[in-house]
C-alpha cells in the first residue's frame, strides 16, 4: 500500500494510537469505578460511567476495524458497513451529549470532562472515517490516474475531516489529557502532506495572486495624536512605564515604530497576500469563527463558524472567486449586501501553528507593568505567556469603546486602523453598560463613539437610550487618537478605553500581559 514512512501510513499509525489510548484510559474509569474503594482517574471520569463504556465500545470496535485492514485490499474499500455506520452514529450522539453541556456553564467553568469528551468522540470519528476515504490511499497506488472528478470529490472528503477536527479545536478546545491539540496538529499536517501528494492547488491563481485592496471607504480625522517614538529598548519601555508624566493617571498610551518590520508576517511570509493565508488554512478550507454585524452590542449581532476561504470571499474580497473551497457552493458570491463580518478576539495561532510562526512576541511584553491606575479589583493573576489574538476583517469592523484587564500591545500587520482612548480618569463618564441579559457587559461603554461623531447612524435599538444632552456631554471629555499604519504598535495601559475601526481591510495581533 504505503511505504512505512508516508504521510498515508504515518496518519493511519497515528490513529491506531489514538484509539488505543482512549480504550485504555476508558478501560481504567470503568475498572476503578467497578472498585469503589480505588480512586478514580480525573478527566472523563466526571462524565458518568455509561458514557465512558460507550465511547470505550465505539473505541474498541474501530480497534477492530484497523486490525482488520488489509493492505491488499485497502485501494478497494467500497462504502462502510452498518456496523460502521452504527458506530459512526454512536459516536455523533456522544457528541452531540457533551455539547449540550456547554451551555450550561461558562466556557471557563465548564467540567473539563465534557470538553474530553466532544474530543475523544470526535478524534474517532476521524479515524472511522478515515477508512472509508480512498483518496487517502489510492494516490499510492502505482498508475493510478487522478480525473478532475476524483480530485474534487478527494477535495470533499478531506474537507470534511478538516472540519471535524477544527470543530474540536474551537468548540472544546481539544481538551484530553493523552490526546487533544497536539494530536490534531499532527492529523492535520499529516493530512496537508496526502494533499499535497494529490497535487491539489491550495492557493488563488496567479492573476489573483495580490494584495488586499488599501480602499479606504471612511477615514475619521486625527484630533489629538498619541505621542509616538522608534523602536525603544526593553529598558527603555521599562523606564517609560514606570515614570509617568502624572503618577495619578500611570503610563500613557504610545505608539512605537519599527519593532515588528522584521516579522515573516510582513516580509517573506505577507499576510497582506491572500495566496498565502489560504496556504496556511487548507486552500482555505480551514474553520474561523466570525462575528457577524457592526459591533457587538448591536441589535442583530451573532456569531458563527465558517470556512476562512468563504470568510475571505464572502467578506474580505468578493474578487478571490477562484477560492478552491468546496464547502461554498455558491461561485458567484459576493460581498454586496452582506453584513459586516469580523475575526475577533479569536486565538488563532494556536488553531493554526503556521501563522504562529510568521509573528514573535515583543520583548515589552516580559516587561513588569504597574497595577491599575484606579480600581485594583480588575487586576488579573500575573500570566505565564501573553495571551495573542488575532484581528482580521474588511473594512468598517468596529470594537465599540471598552476596556481589557490586561496591558494591550496592539500590532498593525495589514490595512489601517483608527483608535481613540480615554482615560481610566474619566471611567465614571464612560457609562458602562453593566450586566445585559446575563452577560457581563461592564468593561463595555454605552457610548456609540461613530454615532457620537456623525459617521454612523444610530442603531435602532440605541434611539431611544441616546440623548442629545449625553451626546453632547460625552463630546466633551478629552481623548487621544491615532491611525495605525502596516509595522505600528500600539501600547494601551490597562484602564484606558478604547474604540478600534477598520479602515481597509485589516489584519491586526494584540498581546495581553501583566
């Protein structure tokens, strides 16, 4: 079939070992919960023992499956048998189970079982279907001829595992104790070398081969620029937060310049190329979670998962049509009245370690930043690693005016942006908006800052919250402003508010610290 050490025979291995660690692990809670004098393993055991003895019978009968296949027979599989199927569809109601369970607690207070759970179940999904996906395989076959039918329908198979393993990724986290993130980056890239074997292009065209578009339907003017320097020195940033102009207020924001214009994000690596973010998310194929709407705290506003090939050819750049996704049907689909859709706030170099690489942490960020300026009960637990989050949207994505519980290094790698930030001095005019429909919503202002300054009408659930005599008394309270240029960081102190607004399309990385 395989040589020992291809990409086919190393994901199959890779499988195996899978499979046989959640057998094992299954077996070990049902044993101990069968002898209540032992202790009990932590991980899946929250889940109860029925569900742990079905996912241990789903594991063990695919174990079955591996052992039985053949070599011989492999490039002949025809569809999968009942057996299989009633596996297969065991292990969708395991995970249809543990995500049920998700909204009934905060993600961060969320019983690691459930999420071990929705991991597990899915982890051998993929394994099972797996088996009944030739394109794996047959492209070993010796003169096997690849038609134009047999590369799409390989292109929808290898979708479809992509997504089942991005959905864990997302939505649990890729929780698992013996498995989980490490496990699904392998299957992944073992999974983007069979593709590349196949021969599959993963890009645009070349005649799409271009950079975003630098449109700029709204430029909002400068008032009072934040004070911006060149690169400083990891002492010098020091020296310059611990000695503020007002003791009161604590460090200023600053813009500095030249410290990320090395990074492979803007240089060997564009991310202002579409080609070759496509070429880091599976010819786009690769899940993203999107919001959906002008801001947040609009009427209408949600949130769902689609492809980052869809994102950029729905949302980003109607232009890109030759995007090679399968999952969207519709080729002729365009931005034109569609809402505004925005990748916010979404940890997206951990789900794809690609792009993690193009950018470094500044060095700032292992700087010792003082406390908050006014109300020490915000202040975080001193993180181990920055948290990094990605920005990524078309122009007029807007973050309404708030607050962070971290210091903010705010780094512009694609398109501009405008930023305007309040002091932490001026938080009781800010009217924060408190707890909305259990939500806490308190780093969050009520005031429309667009709506405040003419550029965007007010939202129908905002006319009658907004009065003239507010508008007009927040128009009064001092501000900083700037626009972020492609290599600009921007560093807001903890406290300060701020609102962000897409100017073009943008691609942005904040690191939190403390």
């Amino acid at each position: 079939m395989t040589s020992s050490s291809s990409p086919t025979r190393q994901l199959f291995e890779l499988c195996v070992e899978a499979i046989s660690t959640i057998q094992s692990e299954c077996s070990s809670i049902l044993s101990v919960t069968d002898s209540p004098n032992e202790s009990l393993p932590t991980g899946l055991t929250g889940c109860g023992p029925a569900l742990v003895d079905l996912l241990f019978r789903q594991a063990a009968q695919i174990s079955i499956y591996y052992q039985e296949l053949k070599p011989a027979e492999i490039g002949t599989a025809q569809g999968p048998a009942e057996e299989q199927k009633l596996s297969l569809d065991r292990l969708s109601d395991l995970v249809s189970i543990s995500y049920s369970k998700f909204y009934a607690f905060l993600f961060k207070d969320l019983p690691i079982c459930w999420r071990q759970l929705y991991t597990d179940a899915s982890i051998l999904k993929f394994c099972l279907i797996l088996l009944w996906t030739p394109c794996i395989y047959d492209h070993d076959v010796e003169g096997i001829k690849t038609s134009r039918e047999q590369v799409d329908r390989a292109g929808r198979q290898i979708t479809q595992l992509v997504k089942l393993l991005d959905f864990a990724l997302i939505l649990a986290g890729a929780a698992g104790e013996q498995r989980g993130r490490r496990w699904i980056d392998k299957a992944i890239q073992l999974l983007q070398e069979v593709w590349n074997e196949l021969g599959i292009d993963t890009g645009v065209p070349d005649e799409l081969n271009v950079i975003f578009s630098t449109i700029e339907p709204f430029t909002p003017p400068v008032k009072h620029p934040i004070q911006c320097t060149d690169s400083l020195s990891i002492e010098a940033f020091q020296t310059y937060i611990d000695n503020p102009r007002d003791s009161e207020l604590g460090p200023e924001p600053l813009i500095i310049r030249g410290i990320i214009g090395d990074w492979p994000a803007l240089t060997k690596n564009p991310w202002n190329k579409p080609s070759y973010l496509l070429s880091q998310t599976f010819g786009g194929r690769r899940l993203v979670p999107i919001e959906i709407g002008r801001s947040y705290v609009d009427e209408g506003w949600g949130q769902k998962l689609i492809t980052f090939g869809e994102f950029l050819r729905g949302y980003i750049d109607p232009s890109l049509l030759a995007v090679q996704d399968d999952s969207i049907s519709d080729t002729s689909a365009s931005s034109q009245g569609k809402p505004t859709a925005y990748l916010a706030q979404h940890p997206l170099f951990t789900q794809l370690p690609g792009l993690r690489n193009d950018i470094l942490i500044p060095d700032y960020c292992y700087t010792a930043p003082p406390p908050h300026p006014t109300d020490p009960s915000i202040d975080q637990p001193e993180l181990d690693e920055p948290l990094l989050n990605a920005w990524f949207g078309p122009p007029g994505t807007i973050t309404p005016l708030h607050t962070d519980p971290y210091h903010n290094l705010l780094t512009q790698v694609v398109g501009r942006k405008y930023v305007r930030l309040y002091s932490p001095l001026n938080t009781e005019r800010m009217k924060a908006r408190g707890k909305e429909n259990g939500v806490e919503m308190g780093n969050t202002s009520l005031m429309d800052v667009g709506v405040v300054e003419g550029w965007d009408e007010i939202p129908d659930d905002e006319k009658d919250g907004l009065s003239e005599e507010d508008l007009a008394s927040f128009k009064e309270i001092p501000f900083l402003d700037c626009i972020l240029e492609p290599g600009d960081a921007l560093y807001i102190p903890i406290g300060w508010w701020h609102y962000v607004r897409g100017l073009s399309v943008s691609f942005s990385v904040s690191f939190w610290w403390n």
